[in-house]
C-alpha cells in the first residue's frame, strides 16, 4: 500500500504564491511519475504538472511560467511551487504517483486565491 501526504494549501491573495509538497510513503517498488492534479468547484480533474522518474516534466498550459515541479527521488517527495497565483487557481489539489501499473492519490489539499 502506498500513501501520499500533501501538505501547504491554504488562502491567499491574487499575486501570491504557495508552495505544495507531497510524501509518498509505503510499498514503493519504483515510481514512474509524480505529479499534481487539481479540481476546480464543479470541474473535472486536470493535470496541473508531472514529472517522471528520468525528470522530464510537463505542464498545464495554465500552469507554464507561473509554476514549478521539483522532486526529491531519494525521499519520494514532490513539491510544487505555485507563483503569481490567480483566483481561477482555486482547486483542490490533488498529488498522484504512477507506478507500474498502479495509480495513487492524496487526500486533497485545498488551494484558494482571493481577488
């Protein structure tokens, strides 16, 4: 079983920014991708940005510039820091890790950026 730990949501004002981390813990094997997906109110889940055990990464259109994935592999940990944040920013934010076959989520962590 694995486990993901996300943590640094919160309330912030348009222009400031946030930074996520996420722990993965348990019956790791290897990991073929971190990342970060939100849920906007009344939306689906979206990629927000991904990055792969070699350190390639990806990113939302949404999210190119403004926002940056880092990894720590040793420590199965992923951060992502979020700059000049906008109101259409609020979501859940959700951490996911691919290994194999498997698919794992956090709990969510709420993002809110008022106007």
């Amino acid at each position: 079983q694995v486990q993901l730990v996300e943590s640094g949501g919160g309330l912030v004002q348009a222009g400031e920014s946030l930074r996520l981390s996420c722990a993965a813990s348990g019956s790791i094997f290897s990991i073929n991708t971190m990342g970060w997906y939100r849920q906007p109110p009344g939306k689906q889940r979206e990629l927000v940005a991904a990055m792969t055990s070699g350190g390639s990464s990806n990113y939302a259109d949404s999210a190119k510039g403004r926002f940056t994935i880092s990894r720590v592999s040793a420590k199965n940990t992923v951060h992502l820091q979020m700059n000049s944040l906008k109101p259409e920013d609020t979501a859940v934010y959700y951490c996911n890790l691919q290994s194999g076959a498997a698919n794992y989520w956090g709990q969510g962590t709420q993002v809110t950026v008022s106007s």
